[in-house]
C-alpha cells in the first residue's frame, strides 16, 4: 500500500482526502494531519459547476450535502460597478442562445441588432433570467440547467472529514514541527509533530494553505508572483444573518479601490471586500465592508492576507501541493475550490505507483500551470477591461499591460467579436462574451454567418428562444421555494 500523508485539513486537505479514500481505496493507506491552533482559512463559500462532477466521483448525495452544509444554489455571478459606476451584469453560468458551429450566437445576435431587432442579449440566456428573477430548480420537464452552490466552508469540511474518516481516512491533530527529507534524494520521508509523534511516507500532500511548509519552505519551490497584474493582497470576511430570501447568484461589487463579495446561504450571508493595500487601508476597507453589508454581524470581522501567483511546480519530489499551498488568485470568479478539484482528479489519474514518477509530475505541473493560467488571465479582465476614471485604482488597471495570452483574446474580440474556449475549457465561449460585453466591449466586426439568414428566419428563431426561456423561468419556483423542498437545512442545535 502506497503510505499517503496529507498535511492539512482545510478544504483542500479534506477534499483530497475524501477524493484519494473514496476513489483509490484499498490502494492508499491515508493519513491527515491538521492543527487546530492553527485552523483553517475559513473563507471559500462560493463555487461554479463542475463541482458536481467532483462530487458524483465521490458519491457524494447532493440533497444531503447542501442540507449540511445550509447550502443554496448559485446561477452565476452578478458585478456591480465594473464597467463603470453603475453598470451591472450577470456573468451566468448558462448557454446564451443556439451557436452554429459557424458562428457563435452573439454574432448573430448582433447581426439581428444592426438590423434593430433582438432586445438584449440576456434575454437568451435561461440561467441568467432565472437569476433575475430569483427562481430555480435543477431541471423543469426536459430543460436541465446549469449551476453551481453557495456552501459553508467549515462544514463542507467537517462533512468532507466525516466521509473520509468512514472510508478510512486517519486523522491526527498536531502541529508540524520539522519536516525530515532524504538527504540524497531530496524526498520528504516523515513529518514530526509537536507532539513528537513521526508520521512517516511515500507521497506527502501538502494542503497547509499560504504558509505552504512542504512545497515552499522545505522543497524550496518559489511562488511566480502575479501582483503585478493582480494587485489585491488582502481580504476582511465577515458573517451577517439573512434578511431576505437567498438570491440564486454571488454579488460581486466593485468600490472606488477593491471589490465586496455577497454569498447568500441558507440561514446566513458572507461577505467580505478584496482589495490592495497599496490604494486602500486596513481601516478603509473595514469601514466599506461594513458600510455595505446589511443584517446582524454573527462574526467579528477578520483579515486575511495573501500573495497571489501560483508555486512555479506543485509536485517536486514526492510532494504534491493542492489548494492556497500551490498558489491563490483572488475569489472573484470563485475558482480555488475547482482547482483543488481538478487537482485531485488530475492526481489521482497521474498517480505515482510505480517507479517511474518524473514524467507524470512533468504533466501534472503543466496541465495545472495551463489550468491556473486561465484563471488568472480571466479575472484579469475584469479589472483592465474597464471605463472606470474614478480611482488611481482603476486608472493603474485600466493602463496595465496584461499578458500577452489575454491581450491576444481582446485584440481578436474588439475587431471581430471571434471567441474560443480556453485551452482547459474552464470558462466557456459564454463566460468570455458575458464578461467582455458586459464590462462594455463591444465588437467594431463580427461574422455575417447571421447575413446568410433571411431577416424574417433569424428574427422567428431568435423570438422562439426567447419566448421559450420567458416561459420556462415563469414556471420555476423560487429559490427559497425550491431550497425548503430539496434540501433543507437541519434546525441549529
Ligand atoms: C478572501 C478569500 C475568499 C475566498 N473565496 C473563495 C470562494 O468564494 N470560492 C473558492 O472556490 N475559493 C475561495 N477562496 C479560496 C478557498 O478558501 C481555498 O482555496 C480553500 O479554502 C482551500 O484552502 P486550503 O485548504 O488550501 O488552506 P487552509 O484552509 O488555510 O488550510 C490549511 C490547513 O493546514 C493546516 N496547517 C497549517 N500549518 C500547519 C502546521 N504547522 N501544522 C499542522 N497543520 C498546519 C491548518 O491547520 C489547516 O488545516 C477564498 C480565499 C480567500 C483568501
């Protein structure tokens, strides 16, 4: 059996456990080690849908996870503020319309404006409306939509714990003291504890958050700082009580230097504001968090401080490091928790059981440089692709040079409205029209596939979409309606 330590037991750390035990099984003998002096991050409540592949992999019943962890549904993510003072869209997670596969179907949309028809592009888009309007269900007849959950990080990982430790999981509380390598090899042999006990290895996980101790402070491995580029290193969380039913969306608002998340759960709100403390203080940001959260605080607010950027490998030697400990771009697009995910399962494809190990940590560093990559060039334009003049916060994005993978994508969509899915097809063509549009690029060109479609055709089509999307969200429950019928959460003891 293959000795696996996981040093950590945050969200990563139970994710993996709970992923390894259930899918490796009889494989794996695993070991957690986590401190409760230390404890968790915390934070880490909003997420998007792959999320329920991960956990049909790991046969995890989706009615009882949402009621234990007083979770809700999420549709998308509404931005406030981003285009400019005022704007506000909804990057949702659904499909827009019906592409051909030559054209995609904002080109046509665009087509059926220039000839002053279509009404607004959101109307096409079944998720989105549902958002609006406040309603859900997972499917209505044959239509299915797409969505992801809004969850309580700490009890996602004392459920995660509780389905790890039934599958065998050890759990061992304790601090990390020294971490013992191999002096020819290099490889990390055991972990000792404050408590002097020795928990020893094949393959060590680490999942300790920022401070990173096994990839970063034993293995030496360097973080590739991206605050040039994204320049947050700070976050204030804070918990109110509900005061309204939940909205079936994550509400990111933008202010004059840095951003507020809003994530509702079923019987409380998170919030928090992200931002830099090269343009906004300590004191400033704790003062327009709370300025603009409304109901009871249940938490006393609390500060989180971070370096974005991603470890230059996550697996060296015989460690392979899985959520903040491998690298963080901010929440805005609520992608941490889907890569710990993807991570897993890109692990557990990969695993090392035999002697030759090098190539598959070759292809795992790659695939999760790609996968972090994206992620960081999508939240980036967010923050570039803006009109905002009001702040030197603003004005320092505005006028940032970006990466060249990024500026390549806005050069092709400003000239002609052409979109392709990411290399590790995270946010699709959809994600990229919602956001650029929606921050306010509009395209000079697109393609005229829509100019081959008789007016009277496109127009019938389009208005079939539409009209079908208008009755479907009109016989969706509401969120709170759906929310009390599928997964309650169990009354507070
Ligand atoms: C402000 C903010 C908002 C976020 N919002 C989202 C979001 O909406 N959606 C999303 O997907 N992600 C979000 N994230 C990211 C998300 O919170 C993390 O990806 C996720 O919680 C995983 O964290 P982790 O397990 O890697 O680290 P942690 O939660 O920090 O866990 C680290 C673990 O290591 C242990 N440890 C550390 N040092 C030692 C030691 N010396 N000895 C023993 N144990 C030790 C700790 O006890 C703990 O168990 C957010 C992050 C931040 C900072």
């Amino acid at each position: 059996m293959v000795k696996v330590v996981i040093a950590g037991g945050g969200t990563a750390g139970w994710m993996a456990a709970c992923g390894l035990s259930t899918r490796l099984a009889n494989l794996l003998d695993i070991t957690l080690l986590e401190s409760d002096a230390i404890g968790t991050v915390g934070v880490g409540e909003a997420t998007i849908p792959p999320m329920r592949n991960f956990h049909r992999i790991m046969g995890i019943d989706e009615q009882e996870f949402m009621r234990e962890t007083q979770a809700t549904f999420k549709l998308g993510i509404e931005f406030n503020n981003w285009g400019d003072i005022g704007d506000s869209y909804i990057h949702s997670f659904g499909e827009i319309g019906q592409r051909s596969w030559m054209a995609e179907f904002h080109e046509f949309w665009m087509e059926a404006q220039a000839q002053g028809f279509g009404g607004s592009l959101e109307d096409y888009c079944l998720e989105l409306k549902a958002a609006k309007a406040g309603k859900f269900a997972t499917h209505l007849d044959d239509t299915r939509l797409n969505f992801a959950f809004h969850l309580d990080a700490t009890r996602y990982a004392k459920y995660l714990r509780q389905k790890s430790e039934k599958a065998g999981v050890r759990r061992v509380e304790g601090l990390i003291k020294e971490i013992q390598k191999d002096d020819q090899s290099g490889d990390i042999t055991a972990l000792l504890l404050d408590s002097g006990e020795l928990i020893e290895g094949d393959l060590f996980i680490d999942c300790t958050g920022f401070r990173s101790l096994l990839l970063g402070d034993a293995l030496g491995v360097e973080l590739d700082d991206w605050s040039h580029w994204l320049f947050s290193d700070s976050a204030i969380a804070v918990q109110t009580m509900s005061t309204e039913e939940p909205v079936p969306y994550t509400r990111a608002t933008a202010h004059a230097s840095g951003w507020q998340w809003r994530i509702p759960l079923q019987s409380r709100v998170g919030n928090g504001i992200v931002y830099s403390s090269r343009f906004m203080s300590d004191d400033e940001a704790k003062q327009t968090l709370l300025n603009n959260i409304t109901g009871e605080l249940i938490t006393e607010p609390r500060q989180l401080k971070y370096r974005t950027g991603s470890r230059q490998k996550s697996w060296q030697n015989n460690c392979v490091a899985l959520g903040l400990s491998s690298g963080f771009i901010e929440p805005l697009e609520s992608t941490s928790i889907h890569l710990v995910m993807t991570a897993i399962i890109r692990l557990i494809r990969l695993f090392p059981f035999g002697a030759s190990k090098q190539a598959l940590a070759d292809r795992f560093n790659q695939e999760t440089r790609t996968e972090i990559e994206t992620v960081r060039d999508f939240v980036i334009l967010h923050y570039k692709q803006t009109n905002r003049t009001d702040s030197e916060f603003w004005n320092a994005y505005r006028t940032m040079d970006i990466p060249d993978t990024l500026a390549h994508r806005l050069e092709i969509f400003k000239n002609n409205a052409y979109v392709w899915p990411d290399d590790v097809a995270l946010f699709r063509v959809d994600s990229w029209v919602q956001v650029m549009m929606g921050q306010g690029l509009m395209p000079a060109n697109y393609h005229s596939a829509g100019k081959l479609t008789p007016t009277q055709s496109l127009q019938q089509s389009m208005t079939k979409i539409k009209s079908s999307i208008e009755q479907t969200v009109q016989k969706l429950p509401t969120h709170q309606q759906f929310i009390d019928h599928y997964c309650p959460a169990p009354q507070e003891d």
